[in-house]
C-alpha cells in the first residue's frame, strides 16, 4: 500500500499498477519519423501518410489492451486519430497502428504525435 505523507490517504499498489501506461512513445512523424522520448519502446515504422507503428520491448498480456493516441496536424479542430485494424496492421502484443487524418479521413503526417499502451504486460 503506498501512503501520502500524512498517512491519511492510501492506494493499493496494484491499482495504481493497473493504471499507469506499460508503454509510451512521443514521435516527430515527418521527414524520417523518430522517437523524441519514450519508455518500454522498441521500434516505430511510417506506415504512409500519417500511419505510424509503435512495437514495444515488453509484451502486453494479450491483444485487448487500450492504446491511447494523440497527434496534431497544425490546424485546431482539424485532426483525428485512431488506431488501424486492418488485415495489415492488426494490433498485436507488441505492436500497435495510429493514424492521423485531418476531419475528411485524409491522412497526415504530423510533427507530434504519441502513443501509449494501457493493460497488462506479459
């Protein structure tokens, strides 16, 4: 159990195991794509315009984990991001898709974007 400094409020360590990101990645996805920072990343690969895979070192348990994603393609309100689930690219337990598209579904790649991976590891 951790506990605050005045012992008043406490949390089981595993609720807060449970809700810390397993894995995370913060990208510039132009030009030749690269990790800016990130933690249990392993790789990433340009998918196309605006697609961008992130495989981590340690695997999550099974392929029903929860990926979180942001980009932001200039334009305020103009931007979506979701994760691909075609036979291609479909989510693994080391690797997940995004892609970035402005609000007509036309990809775009993006000076920022970031990914994180919610659920258990192996």
């Amino acid at each position: 159990t951790l506990t605050d400094a005045s012992s008043n409020n406490s949390t089981a360590m595993s609720t807060i195991n449970q809700g810390t990101a397993k894995a995370w990645v913060q990208l510039n996805g132009t030009g030749t794509i690269a990790a800016r920072d990130s933690f249990n990343h392993s790789s990433l690969t340009d998918g196309g315009t605006g697609e961008y895979k992130n495989t981590i070192s340690s695997a999550m348990g099974n392929d029903d984990y929860v990926v979180h994603a942001t980009g932001d393609i200039g334009t305020v309100g103009d931007f979506a991001v979701c994760c691909t689930n075609d036979a291609n690219d479909a989510r693994t337990t080391t690797a997940a898709e995004i892609r970035v598209s402005n609000t007509g579904g036309v990809g775009q790649d993006t000076d920022v974007a970031a990914i994180s991976f919610f659920g258990d590891l192996a």
